[in-house]
C-alpha cells in the first residue's frame, strides 16, 4: 500500500472530533511546501551557487550563510498571503513581522530557525528547518501584534516540528498529538508518512554535547559526563558513546528514533547564558521529544514551561531520553 500523504494525513486529522482547524491544517502545509523548496536549493549546493556567507550578522551576532536568508525569505513569502497567520518570528530577523495590510490575517504566529545547523551546509552535513506554531492571543485580532505577543510559553504550542536535509529530506511534525514523520518523495514532490505515532527509545547509552565547552559547564553537567566517560570503569560499570554533528536538528532526530541524551547546558560564558533558543528550537523540540515519550529541561525546569522575557531568548537545553535527562540536573 502507498504510505499516505502529508494533506490525506491532515485532513484525516481535520475530521477527528478534536478537529485539526483548517487554518492551521493550511499553514502546515504551507511551511512543508516552503521546506520542500529549501531542500530543493540546499541539494544544488555550489551548482545553484547559494552556498558560502553574506557578510553580515544576523540578530544574534552570527555570521549570516546565503541560505539563511534564503531561506528566511521563503518561508515568509510562502506565508504571507494565505490568511491563516497573525505575524511571523525568525531566529534571522531582529524583530517580529508583521503580515502586510494588503492580505486578510489569521489567528496564527508562526516561529521559526529557518535553517538550523548552518555551518554544516557547506561541508554537506545534515542541516534542517525548524517551527513553532501559537495562538495571537485572545482579543488581539484587529490590532497591530507586538513582540509581546509571542512570549507564551511552550506549553501553548499547538504545532510544533522540523524538516531534516540529510541523505532523505523528512518532515517531523506534532499537532499536539503524537509525532509523524513524513519523507519527500522527490520525483513526485510529495510527502508521504513513513513513521509514527514515534516513541523514542529508552535505555540508549549515546550522548551528544559540545565537549570542547566542558570548563565552561556547570559542575553537575561535568560530573554527568565524566562518570559517563568513565562509563564500564566507573560507577555506572556500562560503556557510553558520543555523537555531535553541531546540528541541533539531526542531534534531535538521531535521539527520535534510535534514543540518547542532548546537552547544550547554559554555561559559563557571560555569566551562564545559553546557546540555543528558546523560542525558535527548545520549545519545539521540547514538544516532539515530549510527544515521543522523552523529556525536556533546562538544567532545572522544564523547557515548555518557561515564560519567556524575550523573543530571542537562549536557553541551556537537556532533552531525550526520560532517565538520563532525570540525572542530568544542574
Ligand atoms: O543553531 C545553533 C546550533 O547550530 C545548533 O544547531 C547546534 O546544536 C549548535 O548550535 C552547535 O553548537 P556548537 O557550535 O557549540 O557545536
Ligand atoms: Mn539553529
């Protein structure tokens, strides 16, 4: 039998008894057909001539790829004009936008890194495309939105997920109920399932942290990897293994379906800020590893439950497997 479409899956979804509602149903798709394009450009590499940097920074200070913006653009194109969304987020843009007056507006904010993993792009490494979706808050419509409007916590998410450039290009999506994967069938250009409800696997020894970061850790994280290292030898009397592909995409995804532990702690450089964001790739993944059965925290509380002060927020990051996040507390 033909694994079913992303839009068969949706529509099923829109006819359950807690319905799917259209307009979200719509802006799925529409970030999915945004995704295809992206891989579509990710795959020319240097023939499409889109690999390489801009030369300038984006918000956080980090040197932007041509497929940053790229990519950035696309997705706020694809958007735009189909009336499902309030306003847009992106770890690229400075600031929040707006839907211009000339389109109707929806009840929808869509957030998102359009390519996470950049630095990978150019040496062909798995990169990927991160989302986040959220209600305007109530009585907001007919007035103009503010940043304000998108510090909602991750428990809010009423979608979440990320579409992964690798050997396959894969869409991982939760609509708050389970986790789905979907992969592009490219001659067809069209996203079948192959997976899911996903329930990641527990009891992996596999660990993926920026080791060269290790003085910067707080003492609890140190400790949890050294015994880890020590692995047969020492307490645990069971060997670990490490993977880091710097990519928090294909990170999370290895930890989706094969199981591990990811560790991006808020550390010790300017006074114990963060890497990640909370916004734009904690919050969503915290939602589909939780979705997958596994668990998500920053060192202390847990990542969906956090408030946000600001959109561009960082965030330490421990996710996946339910035990070894248990032990991993700062
Ligand atoms: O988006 C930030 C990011 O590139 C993640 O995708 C990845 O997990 C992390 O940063 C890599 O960090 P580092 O450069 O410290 O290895
Ligand atoms: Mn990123």
């Amino acid at each position: 039998m033909q694994a079913i479409s992303l839009s068969r899956f949706l529509i099923e979804q829109q006819r359950l008894k807690e319905a799917l509602p259209a307009e979200l149903r719509l802006l799925i798709e529409t970030v999915a057909r945004a995704c295809k394009t992206i891989s579509h450009a990710i795959s020319k590499g240097a023939l499409g001539e889109v690999l390489g940097s801009l030369g300038s920074e984006n918000v956080q200070g980090e040197v932007q790829k041509k497929l940053d913006v790229i990519a950035n653009e696309l997705l706020l194109d694809a958007n735009e004009w189909g009336g499902h969304l309030a306003a847009m987020a992106s770890e690229e843009m400075e600031t929040i936008h707006r839907i211009p007056n000339r389109y109707p507006k929806g009840e929808y904010l869509l957030l998102f890194d359009p390519i996470d993993g950049s630095s990978n792009i150019d040496v062909a490494l798995s990169v990927g495309t991160i989302f986040s979706v959220l209600k305007a808050p109530e009585g907001s419509a007919g007035r103009e939105l503010t940043e304000q409007d998108f510090l909602q916590p991750g428990n809010r998410q009423v979608a979440a997920g990320y579409a992964i450039y690798g050997p396959q290009t894969l869409l991982i999506l939760t609509i708050g109920a389970g986790v789905y994967e979907f992969t592009l069938d490219r001659e067809v250009g069209s996203w079948r399932m192959t997976d899911g409800p996903l329930q990641m696997p527990q009891g992996n020894r596999e660990f993926a942290i920026n080791m060269a970061r290790r003085r910067q850790w707080p003492p609890a994280i140190a400790n949890y990897i050294e015994e880890r290292i020590l692995g047969a030898e020492g307490p645990l009397r069971k060997d670990y293994n490490m993977r880091w592909t710097a990519s928090m995409v294909a990170d999370v995804h290895r930890i989706l379906k094969r199981g591990g532990i990811f560790l991006y702690p808020a550390d010790a450089r300017s006074g114990g800020s963060a890497r990640l964001r909370l916004m734009y790739e904690a919050n969503p993944m915290a939602l589909l590893i939780e979705q997958a059965g596994g668990a998500a925290h920053d060192g202390e509380q847990r990542i969906l439950d956090i408030i946000p002060a600001t959109l561009h927020q960082r965030v330490g990051v421990i996710l996946g497997d339910q035990r070894e996040t248990d032990f991993a507390r700062t």
